[in-house]
C-alpha cells in the first residue's frame, strides 16, 4: 500500500517536475517574447513585446513594422547563441512561461531597457524600471506612438495610443 502511495505521489509531481527543469539551446525566435528551444515553446516572463503584425508611429507621425523590429532586435542581439531558460510554468496555451538568459544577462530586462518590450504589470513588476529608463531615453517604440501590446491583440476604435 505504502509502494503505491509513493508511485502516484511520485507520477503526479511529475508534471512540476518537468516545468522545473531548464531548458537550454539556441532559440529558433517567434517574435520579440515567443521562441522555440527544441520542441519547446517559450514565452518570455513579466512581459510583453508587440506581435510581428504591430504597428507604432516613428517621431514623424509614419508607421513602422515595431513588432518585426522588436523580433529581429532580439535575433541580432542574442539569436544565434545559446540561451538558458527558467521555466516557471505552463499557460493555457501550452507554451512554458520562462526567464531567460544568454551569457548570464536577463534577455526580458534586455527587451525591456532597450525598448522592445514593456513590463507586463499584470504579472511582474521586475521590470518596471526598466520600463521607465526606455521610455525616458525614448528607446525602441518610445522614440514614437505606440499601442500597448496587450491592447493591440483586442484593439478597436477607443484603444489608447502611448
């Protein structure tokens, strides 16, 4: 009775077991918070960068593919090395919600402090400051008008513009 007890103790943790763990590799990079490790789909924790189909206003009042921008500023910054992700959970989606890192540097505190993504407040405020020195040296979307990414997925006519 106690073997068994154990066994289904030891199965149903299994699941935690699996998020725990890190994953490790070269991220195949979906857009600016969304990559693949393997077969693994990753969501970049505590924020949330523009999709590859947002659009933000330059310092002119011109649009700009922002999301691509903020993708390919990923790519270029730590896309073709190997990342270290802290996997924290898995969300209705299926993707395991992650902290990730390249060479010992925070790549959500990197997309946030340059920029290419905001502090998703809802969930963490760790990088709330970063949010604030991007948006003081106008860095990445800040140089212009841009909606909130969260917004931007359920827009219409009153969604505000920062």
């Amino acid at each position: 009775m106690l073997k068994t007890l154990l066994t289904a103790g030891l199965l149903l943790s299994l699941p935690t077991l699996a998020v725990a763990a890190d994953i490790t590799g070269v991220p195949k990079i979906r857009d600016g918070d969304q990559l693949m490790i393997g077969s693994v789909k990753i969501r970049l924790g505590g924020i949330d960068a523009p999709s590859t189909d947002q659009l933000c206003l330059n310092t002119k009042g011109e649009r700009w593919t922002c999301g691509v921008a903020a993708r390919d500023e990923l790519i270029k910054h730590a896309g073709n090395k190997s990342w270290t992700c802290h996997a924290r959970t898995v969300d209705r989606r299926g993707r395991t919600i992650a902290r990730c890192e390249v060479d010992g540097e925070d790549i959500q505190k990197w997309m946030v402090s340059n920029g290419w993504a905001l502090a998703f407040t809802r969930i963490s405020r760790d990088y709330e400051p970063d949010e604030k020195e991007a948006r003081e040296a106008k860095a990445g979307m800040w140089q212009g008008a841009f909606i909130a990414p969260w917004d931007w997925r359920v827009r219409n006519k009153k969604t505000p513009v920062l």
